[in-house]
C-alpha cells in the first residue's frame, strides 16, 4: 500500500533498518552476483516506510530484522530528523527529504547491490539535476523549494 501524504510529512524518523540480504544472483549475464534487501524507515507516528528505488510503501515493524547502515551520513544522525517531503529525484527514485536539507533514498545501481544513501540535497545534487525533482505525490516540480528545503 502507498502513503498518503499525511502519513508521512512531519513524521520524525524512530529507526533505520533491514532486511536480511538476498541471496547472490547475476543481474545480467556477466555482471554481479549482486545481493539487495528492502529499507525500512519506522516513523514516530507508527508507520513503517519501504524506500525501494521506483516507490513509497507501507510495511510491518516486523520486516525490520537487521539495524539500519546508510552510505553516507551515518544513520545514526538521521534518527529524530522529520520528513518535510517525498520527492522523485532526476532518475525518478523515491527519496525522503528530511529537515536541514538531508535525504534518504535507496542508491540501487541495479547491479551490484542497493545501499541505503544519506546525504544533503545541495551538495549531492546539481542545480541541473534539481530542477527535475518532483513531488512524490503530485508529480509537480519542486524547484522553488529545492534551495529551501
């Protein structure tokens, strides 16, 4: 099932977590083996997000079954942050905007795995890249809040 936007802006972040690593499969012929697990961000308000690259869902707590690891800034430094937005990025992933200009977003290359990314929109981000941000919901650009988070 997919959020709504009052289930998810203003919500403070409680834990980061995972879940168990598939087993190692080849991608495409050639390339890998490649293992991937689903992210899973628990909310203050009781709902458990599933950041997968193309899409928002909703999930049970106990999915969780390992703690959270990010590329990045570290999880630990996101916990407590509120979700100002949920936006699509320039390759159309799903990615939480969080207060002070963080983000969360699965970093699947399709490849070689699926990292947890955090990091701060103006620094990882070109001006180019953020005039195609989206919202999650309305699919309306976000640029006059890119700077503005």
């Amino acid at each position: 099932m997919t959020p709504n936007r009052d289930q998810v802006i203003g919500a403070r972040i409680v834990r980061i977590g995972h879940s168990q690593y598939s087993e190692p499969r080849f991608v495409i012929e050639g390339i890998g083996p490649a293992s991937f697990r689903s992210h899973f961000i628990e909310l203050d308000n009781g709902y458990v997000l599933d950041l997968f690259t193309a899409y928002l869902s909703i999930a049970s707590v106990h999915e969780i079954v390992s703690p959270g690891e990010t590329e990045g800034i570290p999880a630990s430094s996101l916990i407590g942050r509120s979700i100002s937005g949920v936006w699509r990025d320039d390759v159309y992933s799903a990615i939480l905007i969080l207060d002070d200009e963080y983000y969360l977003k699965d970093a699947n290359d399709g490849v070689y795995g699926n990292p947890l990314r955090a990091g701060l929109v103006n620094q990882d981000y070109t001006d180019r890249e953020l005039r195609e941000f989206l919202d999650y919901w309305t699919e309306t650009p976000v640029i006059n809040l890119s700077r503005r988070l």
